[in-house]
C-alpha cells in the first residue's frame, strides 16, 4: 500500500519543489517505487524532472478534472514516475469549483495506484486552494520543509490550523510527516534560534536532517535533473539521501495521528 506524502507549506520559497523532486530521486535510488505528483500550476516539478511542461500531454488536470486515469498520464524520469503540469492547472482549480465531491478527486485517482507504488509524494502548491485540499485529503502524512526565519513559524502555525480543519471534516488520519529545514545555515544565529524554538515545539517530528544552502542544489533544476543525478557527490545530493535514509526508518514503524499542539 502506498504511503501518500503531500509536500506543502503555504509559504512560498522554502524549497518545496526542490525537496519534492529530490527526495522522489533518493527514495528511487533506495529500489522504492516512487510517484511525484505535480499539483502545482507552475509545472516546476515537472521542468525540474526533465519534462517539457509546454508539451506533455495528458497533464494532471485531466485526470483531477476529467477523470482520466491517472496510469495514463504518467511519465518515466529519473528512477521515478511523474503526473505532470502545466498551465492549465489554474484553469482545473476554478472549473473544480463547480463539481460535487471536488475535493475526492485526488484521492480516488491514486487508489487505483496503491499497489503500483510503495511512496507517492504530491508537490501542492503554495497556497490553500482547491487542489492543496484535494491533496490533502489524499495524503496519509504531510511533510513541511521550511527556512528558519520568523515568518516561516508564522507559515507553520496557519498550516497546522489548515491541518486541523482537514481532520475534523474529511480526512481524520491525516497526520504531520515531519518538518525539514531547507537553506539551512548553521553560522546564522536566527537561524539556529528558530531551529532551537521547532526542536522544543515538534520535538521528534523535527528530521534531524538539514537541507543546506548549496550551489550545485540551485542548478540542477535548470538542467531538469534531480541533484543525485546532477551532482550526487555534493551537499545538496548528500542531504536528500540522508533525508530519504531518514524517512524510511520512520515509515519503519507503525504510523499513528500525532496530536497537533
């Protein structure tokens, strides 16, 4: 069965697409059968995964909107499978407004995809409209990376409240994967107190592993590869691997509801 991971944070510029992208090539490079969906009109998980979003066809708004199966949209990248987009995800969020049951579309898609795939992660966009909500009430867990600076708390604390409302109406297991600090830069004193202020809050849903500022990291999505492709021996390749190690000692253990404060 699938473990269904939506990659959010409302805030824009943490490195969500990034940490999307390059934890599906890690995960992959463990021998996981792994799916990226690209939920984001921007399309740039879908670029950044050597896809030309200006001419792939089928996308993911034909799935979400028109019912396409989703095996039918899927294309090969590196290591892992991707749903792209485009563009015409702006257009899917508005017509989805007008359809009953809008916010199950996701969901019932990937369920025909639960024994394809051990890992599916969703690259949602950044902000709380209809196609975050259908990720949302598709994922098992969320995982939030964040910057440690002060408005990235603010960021938390909204969708920690977003989280909360998902539980109470249609998604009751949904739980926080964990949070991952990206751009991470030790010798920046805000950032080691804001690292210190999530240690106290989320204790163990914090990953100890950081995700560094780092060159070769900012490159790699020009080239449409993931860093462990593009540059395997760099930081930036060496963190998403310990990422990816990380993660699956977790989803080693028996997953419960963690209880939000």
């Amino acid at each position: 069965m699938a473990q269904i991971i939506a990659i959010t944070n409302q805030k824009g510029g943490v490195g969500k697409t990034t940490t999307s992208i390059n934890l599906a090539s890690a995960l992959a490079m463990t021998r996981r059968r792994v799916l990226l969906v690209d939920l984001d009109a921007q399309g740039n998980a879908t670029t950044g995964s050597g896809i030309d979003k200006s001419q792939v066809q089928p996308t993911v708004s034909e799935v979400v909107l028109n019912g396409l199966p989703a095996s039918e949209a899927i294309q090969k990248c590196h290591g892992y499978h991707l749903l792209p987009a485009n563009s015409e995800l702006t257009r899917t969020k508005i017509l989805l407004a007008e359809i009953d049951g809008r916010e199950f579309r996701l969901r019932d898609q990937l369920a025909t995809l639960a024994e394809t795939y051990e890992f599916v992660l969703i690259d949602c966009p950044p902000s709380l409209d209809m196609l975050t909500v259908n990720a949302l009430v598709a994922a098992n867990s969320i995982l939030i990376p964040m910057q440690c600076e002060y408005f990235a708390l603010e960021g938390v604390s909204d969708l920690i409240d977003t989280i909360e409302t998902i539980r109470e109406s249609v998604n009751p297991e949904l739980r926080i994967e964990g949070l991952l600090r990206t751009m991470y830069d030790p010798r920046n004193r805000l950032t080691r107190e804001v690292s210190a202020e999530l240690q106290n809050h989320f204790g163990d849903l914090l990953y100890r592993t950081t995700v560094p500022r780092n060159v070769r990291l900012a490159e790699a999505p020009s080239h449409g590869l993931p860093i462990t492709h593009y540059a395997r021996k760099s930081r930036g390749a060496i963190a998403y691997l310990a990422m990816a190690g990380e993660l699956l000692r977790r989803a080693e253990l028996t997953p419960s509801p963690e209880t939000v404060t």
